[in-house]
C-alpha cells in the first residue's frame, strides 16, 4: 500500500514521529528538536493506512520556502516515501505567490538524495543538534 501525503492539522502525529526519528534515534536533544515555529507551519504528513508513517514541516521567509523536520520511520525508508514528502513539500511552495527558492539544512549523509531531487548545496558544512549538515537549495523558476 502506498502512502498519501496530505497538509494536516494533526500536529500531535507530527510531533510523535519527529520524537521517534529526531530524539530516539538520531539522540537529538528536545530542546533542539522542540522550538515555536510549529504554529506557523504548514505541516504534511504521510499515512499508510491509519498509520502515521512521515512528516514534513514548511515555512516561509519572502520569496523563500523552507523544508525542514522531514522524518519518515525507519520500516518506511527505502520504500520512495522521504522522496514523495520532499516533493509533496516542493508542489506546497509551488502553490504559493511569490515563492522562489526552496531550501533546507541536509543532514550530509543525505546530500546526494536531496541532489536526486533537484536541489544543490551550496556554503559550508555546520553542526545540527550534533549532526554535521549542508544547506541546500532548489531555484523554482528554473523548471517553469
């Protein structure tokens, strides 16, 4: 079965698989992983079924989307759904007046998934919650 991807309001199952993906497994602390931009999002999330299985957190700065907190849960990986949520999460900016440029902080293990998506890094390597990551980015007028 596949996943749907959908805009939810179901912060709770949001916040439940970043707790499962971010503190448990990766070690990230709350305090790093927590902050008070939920609110703001707009938050996608994937379902299998009636089970949460991926997330995605967008926000906005001007003419800039931002990507960030994508989890997908560890039986998921590997199955297309982290690509799917990326590009679910890239057609939500697309919708969006104004937006021109997508970005995110790639953790550096993943560069080359997120390069397969179209985007490209650019400045220096920096330290996440203890995790080394990239910023990368995705020019939305160069395949209008």
């Amino acid at each position: 079965m596949s996943a749907k991807i959908e805009v939810t309001q179901d912060i709770t199952a949001c916040l439940g698989l970043r707790r499962t993906v971010f503190i448990e497994e990766q070690g990230v602390s709350e305090a790093d992983e927590r902050d008070n931009l939920d609110a703001q999002a707009t938050h996608l999330l994937a379902r299998v079924g009636d089970r949460a299985v991926g997330s995605a957190r967008l926000l906005t700065a001007g003419k800039i989307g931002k990507i960030g907190r994508v989890c997908v849960l560890a039986d998921q990986r590997g199955t297309g759904l982290g690509a799917a949520l990326i590009r679910a999460a890239v057609e939500q900016f697309r919708q969006m007046p104004g937006i021109e440029t997508v970005k995110l902080g790639a953790q550096t293990h993943a560069i080359a998934f997120y390069e397969k998506l179209g985007f490209a890094a650019y400045g220096p390597e920096y330290d996440d919650a203890g995790i080394p990551h990239r910023d990368m980015m995705l020019d939305l007028s160069l395949d209008a």
